[in-house]
C-alpha cells in the first residue's frame, strides 16, 4: 500500500467514510414534514467512548447509553430522533427509551446491549410512541452519501444547516478515516451542551484508549465553544471505532498514535466551530484566544468567559469595537490576571496595551467587525513560565436568537 504522508481533510466528508458504517435518516412523524429518525450502523461490533452532558438533570436516553458506553463498552448501533428530548419524562421516559433500544435491536438482529439512542427537542414532552416503533421498523441503513445526508439532517432542531466533516490519516502505513457529523445551536454552554455528535472510525483501538482520547480531545474543542451560557439535558459525543481499517491496535505507545489524535482533534475542532458558527440567530463566528495565563486550563476559562458574555456578543453583531466589553468579562471570568499586563488584539489592530487604552481607527474596525469571522486576542503577560494558551468559539447575540427561543414550542 502507498505510504500515507500526513493527516488530510478528505472530499467525502459523511459520517459512512470510514470502511463497514451505514446510516439513513426518515420522517417518522415526530415533527411536521421533515427527517426526525435517523440510524447508524457499524457492520461489526465497534469499540465506543463517550462524553455527557454536565447538567444534573439528564434525559433517559443518555442512562441507556451511558451503560452501554461504560459496561458493555461496544456499540453496534446508535438511533437517534429529534422532535422530542425524552427529557424530564419519569418513569414512562425511561420505559421509553427502553423500548426504543430494545425495537432497534430486535430490528437489527444485535443484542440491545450493542445499541445507543439519542434524542433532541421539547423537554418535559411525553414521546410520541407509535410513530417512533414504527419509523424503526423502516429504517434500512445504507453506506452512501445520500443515506449520510438524510441523517444528517434527521437529528437537527434549530440548527440552519448540517455539519459534517471527515479526515484521513496513517496507521501502520494504512488509511484510517475519521468522520464526524453533529448537530447543536442553542444551551451549548458550559460543557458541551445542546449538541449531539457522532464520529466514525475504521481504525483499530480498544474502548479503553478511545475514551482517553476522546476525554482530552473534548476539553479543547466541544468543551471550549458557547452560545447562550444555558446547559441542556441530553447531549452526548460518541466515537465508535470499528477496526476495520486493519491495522495494529492503537495505544499511546504505538508510533502512530499521535496522528490518530490529530485526526481526531481535528474533526471534533472542525464540528465544535460549525456548532458556535451555527448559534440561533447567529451572523457571526466569535474566536477568542488567550496567552500568557498560568495554565492551559486558566486561558480557556478566560476565552470562554469573553465569547460568553452577552454584551461582548451585542457588540460583535452591531460591529461595535468596545474593548471595555472584553477587558470586564477577562475580570469576571474566575481565572487568576494581572489587571496591569494586559494586551487586546481585535482582528491584528492593538486596542489595549497594559491595560491602557491605544489610539486605533474605528473605521477600520467597523470594515473588520462586518466579517463572518471575528478574532480576539489576549496577551496576559503573565511572565515567561507562565505560558498557558487556549482558545474558545462563540457567536454574536441577535434579533433572531430571541425570535426563535421565544416561539420554540410553537
């Protein structure tokens, strides 16, 4: 097989781009018209990782998943509907979730044990039943761009568009893929909220090493993105690695690993700035970064707190170059600053220099602001060993967002 040189964005960009996955999507009639039901299939048992949702309050779907993730540690399948969250449902929820397990299986041929579920919606709401037991009955996998499409599209709520991303890379001189689809676009803080992501592999690595890496990986990507500062009930990233690409078994001394965690980085990184791009209402993909902090963990507290703060999101959508906004949610984030080293870059124009005001054009500014993608800079300064980077996604805060959360159950 000719060498792979190095990790690469691939065109086919499906969540089946990995070798042995299917998926489809449906309306089972959950919603009015459009997909609701969506499936995805591994042609063998898959090792699997996952990472929750942080709010105390979880939906049913994400106990059921949970055991498989951390008992069974294999996963076959994952069917996911969207419409209704399962969320705050009781008892009946639970037998709900269940059911849906178990009628997925039953439909398959593979124990339950092997199957996750996932829902998205209306919380409190009870599900709809016969339309969903009847949905699974019909859904019929397939290992095209056309069944990845439909269930792209069947897991979305407020979301405008799909997100979809894949890479490839070497291991052991073959071509592994890793491919990721999500969906998300409201409550996406603090960790990783409102979202559902599902990421195929066909490379070769037991459940133990995939949740290592998914867990790092996590913290500086769907961990380091925000919206509206609210924490939902459901939301879940899985990974299933099928080994199929026949290489060796991946762990942290294999000489590969690291381009395995790269290509994984990079798909995660790729479906967190579609979601915080993707934000209700939004107009504008909000990046900040942070340097100079006394850890790694600091400087993305801090970014965080910048493209989270309400009124730093309101400037960005009015192209309002109001620096003040940014310097007050540094100060309030929790994370340790020196209030007189500060530096702030809005796109490359220095706007603050030791925590002093600097003469810029607001023209010019006001030409950067209109972008579709806005940058902040933060320089703490806070001495040589003290280098801690990080970085965070958010969007801008508009007339729409409340439109939409205003009138979303009707």
């Amino acid at each position: 097989m000719e060498t792979i040189e190095s990790m690469k964005r691939i065109s086919r960009k499906n969540i089946v781009s990995p070798k042995g996955f299917k998926a489809v999507g449906i309306h089972c009639g959950l919603k009015h018209k459009k997909n609701d039901l969506a499936l995805l299939v591994s042609e063998v048992p898959a090792s699997v990782a996952g990472v929750f949702t942080t709010n105390a309050i979880q939906a049913a779907p994400l106990s059921v998943t949970k055991q498989v993730v951390y008992e069974t540690q294999k996963m076959q399948a994952v069917v996911i509907n969207s419409g209704n969250a399962n969320a705050c449902t009781g008892k009946q929820g639970m037998l709900d979730a269940l059911q849906m397990q178990q009628e997925t299986a039953d439909h398959l041929g593979i124990d339950k044990s092997l199957v996750g579920i996932a829902s998205t919606g209306v919380i409190g709401e009870a599900m709809k039943m016969e339309p969903l037991l009847e949905g699974i009955k019909q859904l019929q996998p397939i290992d095209s761009l056309e069944g990845s499409i439909q269930f792209s599209q069947a897991i979305l709520t407020t979301d405008t568009v799909t997100k979809n991303t894949a890479y490839a890379t070497a291991v052991d001189d073959r071509e592994i893929v890793i491919a990721g689809v999500a969906k998300g676009s409201g409550m996406i803080e603090p960790n990783m909220a409102t979202m559902l992501g599902f990421i195929t592999t066909d490379a070769n690595i037991e459940s133990e090493y995939l949740q290592q890496a998914l867990k790092e990986i996590t913290d500086v990507t769907f961990n380091s993105i925000t919206v509206d500062g609210d924490t939902s009930t459901n939301d879940m990233v899985l990974v299933l690695a099928n080994g199929m690409a026949g290489n060796d078994a991946l762990t942290p001394a294999h000489p590969d690993w690291q381009s395995f965690i790269n290509a994984l980085h990079a798909v995660s990184l790729d479906l967190a700035k579609m979601i915080a791009k993707d934000g209700e209402g939004a107009t504008k993909l909000i990046e900040t970064k942070v340097t100079g902090a006394i850890s790694d963990e600091e400087a993305r507290k801090i970014a965080k707190s910048v493209v989270g703060s309400p009124l730093v999101k309101t400037a960005v959508f009015g192209c309002d170059a109001n620096w003040g906004r940014i310097i007050a949610a540094i100060g309030y984030s929790g994370a340790a600053v020196d209030p007189d080293t500060i530096n702030i870059y809005i796109g490359t124009t220095l706007v603050v220099e030791n925590s002093e005001p600097v003469e810029f054009s607001e023209e010019d500014l006001l030409i950067y602001l209109k972008q579709h993608e806005v940058k902040f800079l933060v320089e703490l300064n806070q001495g040589p060993k003290n280098t801690g980077q990080g970085t965070a996604w958010g969007c801008d805060l508009t007339y729409d967002y409340v439109q939409i959360n205003a009138t979303y159950r009707t």
